[in-house]
C-alpha cells in the first residue's frame, strides 16, 4: 500500500505531497518577499535577525542554508563567512532557488547554489559549521529524516538552527485563527492571486510539530543541548541544537 501523509489538512500518498508543495512554491516565488512582509508586518525580518544572531557564523565557517528560499539567511551568513567561508545556498523549488540565487548576486554575493531535497543531501558527514531551515521544515514529508540528514552532515560541535511557525500562546489563539483562515487567503488573492497557496500555508503550521515535540524529534535525530526561542508569543520559534 502507498504511504500517506498530510498536505495541509488533506491527506496525500507521500510522493504526492513533494509535488503539491512545488506548485505552492512555483506559485508564489516572484510574490514571496512582499507577501511575507504582509503577511507578518514585517516580524518575519526580526525572527531571521534573531537567528543569524544566535548562529554566530564567523569568518571561515561552513555554512548550508535548507530550504533556504529567497536568500535572506544565506545572503547574512555569506557576509559574515567572507571570502575563506562556504555558505550553500539550497532549496528543492528550483523557482524559490532561482529567485535566492539572484537576489544574492544583486547584492554581489556569489555563493553555491544548489537544488536539493533536505531528506537525502548530497554532502559529506562532519561538514558543515551551521545548517539553518528557515520555514521549510514543516513542508518536509519526513522530518525525522530530514533532522537526521542535518545533523549527519555538521561538523561535531556544530550548530543547526531551525526557525519555524510553531504553536501561539493561548491569548492569541483566536485572533491568530481568524486572520490565518480569513486574512491570510484574502490577500494571497489580491497580492499573489492564490488564495489556495496561502490557506496551505495556514494548515500547514497547525499540522507542525508544537514547541515541545520538535524538541524532541531534535533530541531524537541525535542532536544535544537543545533549546528553543519563542517569537511573538509563539507564532514562530526558533529551535537549536548541538552536534557533539
């Protein structure tokens, strides 16, 4: 029998989701950027300051960015890497990639670029410093796989960063339902012209792991000392953990 999993709140055979979530991707690559902005008043910016923070790339370092879309982490860690570091730039959506890979070399960054799935990446064991996912993780059909795949290929005492849409704090649950079924689709309509793509969007973070269970998946993928952040009383989180 085919293996099933959920795109959204649908369920799909595995194979199935990869391409429904290319479509999702393929649809809103030339929108990403502005709808982003809208879509979190700007707070997604914040979130990823956030991160490259507690990344802490230095020159030199080895750095793969999953999932890594138009390019924002990618284009900071490549700065601070500088000339004698490595920062990979990778997504499976060749249109997200194309638009990433653009964006850098407009801002005269030229770093590898590479179309990749997370869940088999084509690297060496022990080599990277810091692997960052930043909202791509909850599009993946194995995550467990894909943690795995992640700590596989840091460095030991290397650092993954995984910066996600997560579960809000109570106060905020209704307000946060009502603009992520009502609003959201609404102006994925008039900005993007895809109400569908962004009614995925709000299903697939509530079928993402809350706070608490992607912790464990890290804990359980073989990464130590991991902790998370909440972001705007929950609305995104940032996890970390250590490859030792």
């Amino acid at each position: 029998m085919t293996n099933t999993t959920h795109f959204g709140y649908k369920t799909v055979p595995e194979d199935q989701k990869v391409q429904e979530v290319a479509k999702v991707f393929h649809s809103v690559a030339s929108k990403y950027d502005v709808m982003n902005d809208l879509m979190s008043a700007g707070l997604h910016r914040a979130w990823k300051m956030f991160t490259i923070a507690q990344a802490g790339v230095r020159p030199g370092f080895k750095v793969l960015d999953i999932a890594g879309g138009t390019g924002d982490l990618a284009k900071a860690f490549a700065r601070q890497a500088g000339r004698t570091g490595e920062v990979w730039l990778t997504d499976i959506n060749e249109s997200m990639l194309r638009v990433g890979r653009d964006r850098l070399l407009n801002k005269g960054l030229v770093t590898p670029t590479l179309l990749c799935d997370a869940e088999k990446l084509p690297f060496p064991d022990n080599y990277f410093d810091r692997v960052s996912v930043a909202f791509g993780l909850r599009n993946m059909t194995h995550k467990d796989q894909a943690l795995a795949e992640m700590r596989r290929v840091l460095k030991p005492g290397g650092k993954l960063l995984v910066l996600e849409f997560s579960k809000v704090i109570a106060p905020l649950q209704k307000p946060y339902d009502l603009y992520s079924f009502s609003v959201l689709p609404w102006l994925g309509q008039k900005i993007a012209g895809d109400a569908e793509s962004y009614r995925y969007l709000a299903e697939s973070i509530r079928m993402h792991p809350d706070q608490e269970t992607l912790k464990s998946m890290m804990l359980d993928a073989g990464l130590e000392r991991v902790q998370y952040h909440n972001l705007t009383g929950g609305v995104a989180a940032l996890h970390t953990g250590i490859k030792l």
